[in-house]
C-alpha cells in the first residue's frame, strides 16, 4: 500500500524556516503599507483644492465688495499653492514600492489654475460692471445736461441735476480710483 502524500499546509505548517520568512514578509508588507499610506495622507494638505464647491466659494467671494488688493492676494494664494505642488516630486520610493505622483501633482496644478481662473474672471466681471454703470451713469447725466432747456421746468431740473452730480463728484471719483486700481 501506497502511504499518501502529506499536504501542502501540513508541510508548510511543519516547515519553521518557511513560516518564519512568510512572517518577515507580511510584516514588511504591512510596514511598507503603512508607510505608502502615511506618504499619501500628504497630499491632503491640498484637499481644500478639491473639496470646496467652487461656484459656492465664488458666489460667497462676490458678494463682498472687495478690492484690487483682495483678489490679488487669493490669486497669490492659489498661485503659492501651484508653485508648491510643482515642487513636490513626482515619484517617491518606499521600501520595494515606487509611487508615481505625477497624475496627482497634474490634477492638483489643473485645479490651482481653475481656482486662478475663477477669481481672475470674476475680478474681470466686477470690474466691467463698475464701469459699464460708471458710463452709464456718465452718458445719462451728460446727454440730459447737455440737452437745451425750453421750459423754466426743464432748466430747474438741469440745476438741481448739475447740483446732484457736484455732490456726486467725490464719490465718483473713488469710482475712478477703484477702477484705475483694478
């Protein structure tokens, strides 16, 4: 009679040699995964990038009457933040693993200049509209002041008007200097 072959585990079981570099293995596997993870919980100092709903940001930043000043520093903020992603490197060695951070340094640098851009086209709508209402206000005024009174109704409008746009003029002219700065 033929004795049967013992079985793999059963072997394997018996063989200490063999279990203990299975152990060293799983422990370099588990160490190497807590490194690769504690290497891309890194990056999360950037999630402000992707987790901010955009629009909401942008409706809230225009609501505010801000300055020239203001949204060149959250320009710079973004723009700090692209330098600063384009400086980390783009692989990273832990143990035996290479990590390739190339796509997230692209999407990260994709979402800092969409966040530029947000501020930048907004800046530029804020700015149209102070001055399409500065011109506005400017040809209204000017076409009625420059227009021939016939009746004494008419020429006391164009006084008190001419007054109205005197006492105007000093807030009109921070409309200037607002706009010269933007």
């Amino acid at each position: 009679v033929v004795e049967p072959l013992p079985s793999l585990s059963s072997i394997m079981v018996e063989d200490l040699e063999l279990l203990r570099m299975m152990s060293q293995i799983m422990n370099a596997i588990a160490m190497t995964t807590a490194l690769v993870s504690s290497y891309v919980n890194k990056w999360s100092k950037y999630k402000n990038l992707w987790e901010v709903d955009k629009d909401a940001s942008m409706r809230r930043f225009a609501k505010v009457d801000r300055s020239l000043s203001e949204y060149k520093h959250e320009v710079m903020k973004y723009r700090r933040l692209q330098i600063a992603i384009q400086a980390e490197p783009s692989s990273h060695t832990v143990r035996f693993a290479k990590l390739d951070n190339s796509f997230i340094k692209n999407k990260l640098v994709e979402y800092a200049l969409e966040w530029q851009h947000l501020v930048t086209n907004l800046l530029n709508t804020v700015a149209s509209t102070k001055m399409t209402t500065l011109i506005t206000y400017m040809k209204g005024n000017t076409d009625q002041l420059e227009h021939k009174p016939f009746t004494l109704a008419q020429l006391n409008d164009s006084i008190v008007l001419l007054k109205q746009c005197r006492e105007e003029r000093s807030e009109m002219e921070k409309s200037f200097d607002a706009l010269e700065e933007m």
